[in-house]
C-alpha cells in the first residue's frame, strides 16, 4: 500500500492528497508536523520536505513527480494526457507553474522568513500577476488544457484554495479564475482530500 506523508496545510503535499483520492484506491496518508518533523523526514528527503510517497523500496519526493507515478500506478481516470505531443506540453507547463508559480508559494509557505514583509508583499504580487496573466484562457477552456481535467489542475489548485489565506486578492478581471476554482473544489476528490486545517483556510 502507498504511503504518503503528508504536511496537513501544505499546498504541495495537497496536490499528492488530491490525485490519490481521484484515483479512489487503498492509500495511507500520514500527517507529519513540520515544527517537529521526525529524523525520518530528512533520511528519505535529502531536502528535508514533505510530501514523501513509499511504496515498498521506492521512496518519492518532489509533489510533480510522486503524481506522476501514482497516475502511471493507477491509470484510471488518466490525469496525464494520453497523446505524447500533449504529455510533453503538460510537464512543461508543470515546469513553468514552478518557476513562475511556485516558487512564490514557497516564499509565502517559508516558516523561516514569516516576518519579512517585503518578500512576501512581492511574492503576493508576482502570484496575482501571473495568475491574471491565466485568465481570458480560462475564459475560453473549462481547465487548463481544454475540456479535461488533468494534473495541471490538480498542481494548481492548491494554490487557489488559499489565496484569501495568503492575502492575494485578483482583480476582476481574473473572475474566469475564480470559476474555474470553483469548477475544480467541487470535485468529490477534492473535498475529501482537504484537511480539518485546509477547510477553515476558505469561507
Ligand atoms: N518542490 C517541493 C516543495 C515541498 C515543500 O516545500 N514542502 C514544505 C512544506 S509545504 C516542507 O516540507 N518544508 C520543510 C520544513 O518546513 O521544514 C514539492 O513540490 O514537493
């Protein structure tokens, strides 16, 4: 059986927590405290991070590569596409949501630079920007790739789930990001996935 060890309001390890229940199959989700992570953490994550994915003698880190190989494990529903031309084009924009995305919400998410107002402040203006940058997209598409709903969802939805919670808020214009939200937090999958902590993260 997989086992995920999991942050409870971590937007990555939300992301593992999210495809698992998609895929509706035996998983066990182990809720680790960051403030007081056990040494075991640190032997299977050189880096030290959750989420962490064991299955028998494989040990995953990295949220894009664990959903990788859970959606390879457990092919139905497909959350990758299908087509290799478009396979390719999903993992780059998984790439580019890291670099442009990403790595804002780990600035926002470090607990060591809490009270540096300014990183922060810039942080939440480069999500809000990128983010609205997305919109007359989604005004056009369901989800991000078209009519189905796929892993680049499933990466970005953590992220909108707390945008309130990181005090970023879109300007009208980026209403079509709001629906699409709304299309994807009504998924069964992605209730159950949430936390007691992620719940109250949203009114
Ligand atoms: N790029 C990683 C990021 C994972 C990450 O930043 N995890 C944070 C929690 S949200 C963590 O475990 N931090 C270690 C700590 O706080 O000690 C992924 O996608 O899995």
């Amino acid at each position: 059986m997989m086992v995920l060890y999991s942050g409870t309001t971590c937007p990555f390890s939300h992301r593992c927590r999210f495809v698992l229940f998609e895929k509706g199959m035996d998983f066990e989700i182990r809720d680790i405290d960051l403030y007081n992570k056990p040494e075991d953490i640190s032997v299977m994550n050189p880096y030290g991070q959750v989420p962490i994915l064991v299955e028998r003698d494989l040990i995953l880190y990295e949220s894009n590569i664990i959903n990788e190989y859970i959606d390879e494990r457990f092919p139905h529903p497909q959350l990758m596409p299908a087509d290799p031309v478009m396979r390719a084009r999903t993992r780059l924009f998984l790439y580019n949501f890291e670099k442009e995305l990403f790595i804002h919400v780990a600035a926002l998410e470090d607990r060591t630079a809490r009270h540096d107002e300014k990183r922060l402040d810039a942080a939440r203006a480069a999500i809000r920007d990128r983010l609205s940058q997305l919109a007359p997209l989604l005004l056009k598409n369901k989800y991000m790739l078209g009519e189905e709903f796929t892993m680049l969802d499933v990466a970005m939805a953590p992220l909108l789930w707390r945008l309130d919670h990181y005090g970023i808020e879109l300007p009208k214009t980026a209403a079509p990001i709001q629906k699409y939200a709304e299309r994807i937090f009504s998924r069964p999958a992605y209730i159950e996935a949430l936390t007691p902590s992620e719940k109250v993260m949203r009114r």
